[in-house]
C-alpha cells in the first residue's frame, strides 16, 4: 500500500487552522504538520497557495487545498469511510449547514477584531456586532446537542475553534458571552469534551496574550 503524503501548514493561533486540526483529528487521519511563520512568511506558502498567500493549506499527494471550510469539506469527501459524514446527506439541510458555516467565516472573525484594536464607540459596536451574530448562531442550536444533531458536524468545526477567543474578547470588551449566550456556551463546553477538538483547541491564556502582543506589533 502506497504513504499517502498529508501535510498541514497552519499558523498556531489560526481559528481556521484550528478547523482543519479538528476535522482530521475526528477522522482519525495522521498528517504532518509544518508550522508557518506568518511575520517572515516562507517560499513554500506563495508556493502552495499562491493566490492569498495564507494558511491553513492542506497538501495531499502534492495538490494543495486552501480555505478552511473548503479543505474541511474535502477531508469530508476524500474519507468519507471514517467516522461520521460532517455534511449532512439531506441537500436542504447541507445547505443550511453550508450557509451557517460561511456565516461564521465572513461575520465572525472580522467583528471580533474591534474589540481587541478598538477603543470607545468602535469597541462597542464590535461587542454588539459578536452578540448578534453569537445569538443568531445559538438560535439555530436550539436544543440539539451539536449543530450536525448528535454528533460533530460542518458548522461544529467551523464555530468552535472561536471558543479559545471568548476569554480575549471578553477581558477586552469587559463583558460575558456565558451570560448573554449561554446555550451556546455549553454547547462548546461540550465539543470540547471531545477528543479531537480537546487535542485541537489552543489555550484561551496563549491567544490573550498573543493577542496583546500583535496589537503592541501593529501600533510600533
């Protein structure tokens, strides 16, 4: 039987990196991985992703996979033998869980940075803007114990990597997500009872710091 070569390249910290963790830990798929320096980023990144120049890429027998939920959903695909299905089989339903994912992806990142770069007003918007979408995201829960019913599924791994955020927003923004969301709150205490996503998390205490870190970088 042929190795298969199945390659990671991610940056610590990334929340999408953190997906693609998750996804091949749930699938139980060994992989390399090759961290990438985002501050002095190297030839092998414009290489295998020439077109952002950003991580996480997966690269699988020399063909590279790039965007988070799009390397997700080829994980999905390519070893559909293992574990559960992410997507579901229901074409309605896979696009509802296909639009909550993207969702997460365009709303969510871009309006936490306002807490943690901004100040005053600009601050406060970005606390209101995080609230609505988390809200919005824990009224599709309901009472299902995760996004894909009972087992880990595509808007799972797509919102949990954030969870390791919550505390960084919160000592920022001064606030608690648990009291304003907290459906949503037991829901990733319980995702991270699992063991691909306990082994892919990134300690909340790291991002904070490396959070005040970057802000001192990008005011210098």
């Amino acid at each position: 039987m042929v190795q298969e070569e199945l390659i990671l390249v991610n940056f610590w910290s990334s929340p999408f990196g953190c997906r693609v963790k998750i996804a091949l830990e749930e699938k139980g798929i060994p992989y390399e991985y090759k961290e990438e320096d985002l501050f002095n980023k190297s030839p092998l990144l414009s290489t295998i992703n020439p077109v952002y120049n950003k991580v996480p890429v997966l690269v699988h027998n020399g063909k590279s996979v790039c965007e988070s939920l799009n390397i997700v959903e080829y994980i999905d695909e390519v070893w559909s033998d293992r574990s559960t299905s992410f997507l579901p089989s229901d074409p309605y339903e896979r696009s509802q869980a296909r639009f909550w994912a993207d969702f997460i992806d365009k709303e969510l990142y871009e309006a936490s940075k306002k807490i943690y770069r901004c100040k005053g007003e600009e601050q406060e918007s970005g606390k209101k803007d995080v609230l609505r979408i988390l809200k919005l995201v824990e009224g599709e829960l309901g009472n299902k114990p995760f996004f894909g019913g009972d087992n880990l599924g595509f808007v799972d791994i797509s919102l949990i990597p954030f969870y390791s955020r919550f505390y960084t927003w919160e000592t920022f923004g001064k606030f608690s997500i648990e009291e304003e969301c907290p459906i949503l709150v037991s829901w990733a205490k319980r995702c991270s009872e699992k063991e691909s996503v306990a082994k892919s998390l990134v300690d909340p205490i790291k991002i904070y710091d490396f959070i005040l870190y970057l802000n001192n970088y990008l005011t210098k």
